[in-house]
C-alpha cells in the first residue's frame, strides 16, 4: 500500500465532520476516506476508504448509482497500491456475502505471500516478433 500522504492524497482526503463522527478521525498514512477523481471527461467522484489492519489492506470504492467499471478500478488500484502489489477482488458464497452498498467494489492485499496463478493461466505468452 502506499502511504497516504502529499499528493495527490491530501487533495482527495475528507476532513469533515462527518468523516470525524464515523472514524473517529480523518485519517493518516495508513487509511482514511478520500473523494478521488474518477477521469476528467466523467466529472464523477469515487467515495473511497481505506484502511490496513489485521493482516490486510484494504480500499473500497464506490459510487452512488453504479459500480466502477474496470477501467475505474484499474485507476484506483494504481493509486492506492505500489506498481509491484497485487490486490485481489474477492466474491464470497452467497451465504456469507455482506453488502451495504449496491455500488461499492473492495480490493485487497494480504500482508502475507497470496498463491498467484501462473502467467499462462492468465493468458497465453505473446508471441516475440
């Protein structure tokens, strides 16, 4: 995870009260929650919250009428973690499935090594010309 500080995480944080009342604070390097700017042309802001504990990283994003397409979430994900971190989405079984926003999408990152898929499962090799 990054740390979230200088730009452009101070210009996303929110520092109202509201933010205070919930969280009990605005935030420091290792979490808070920050209004991003999702693409110019799109004019729409991403409610995102992050926090780090118990082992994880966590981000999630949301917006009011939709979820983030991927294109969005590729945008957040390069924000919030470094160039050479993995984050994951994880979809749980329906009985154990918590949502308290239709919209809202989670990253995360283990703290320990994750078991990753061999790039050719991903995708077949491009061929070199």
């Amino acid at each position: 995870m990054r740390k979230l500080e200088g730009r452009p995480f101070d210009q996303w944080r929110d520092r109202s009260p509201g933010v205070v009342r919930l969280y009990g604070s605005v935030g420091d390097e290792t979490c808070g929650a920050f209004n991003v700017p999702l693409f110019p042309t799109t004019g729409e802001f991403a409610r995102v919250v992050v926090s780090t504990g118990e082992g994880w990283d966590h981000v999630s994003a949301s917006l009011p009428n939709r979820c983030l397409t991927w294109e969005e979430m590729v945008f957040i994900k390069r924000a919030f973690f470094k160039r050479d971190e993995w984050a994951v989405e994880f979809h749980p079984p329906e009985a154990e499935n918590i949502s308290l926003h239709n919209y809202c999408l989670h990253l995360w990152r283990p703290h320990m090594p994750m078991p990753l898929p061999e790039p050719w499962m991903v995708a077949p090799a491009k061929e070199k010309a």
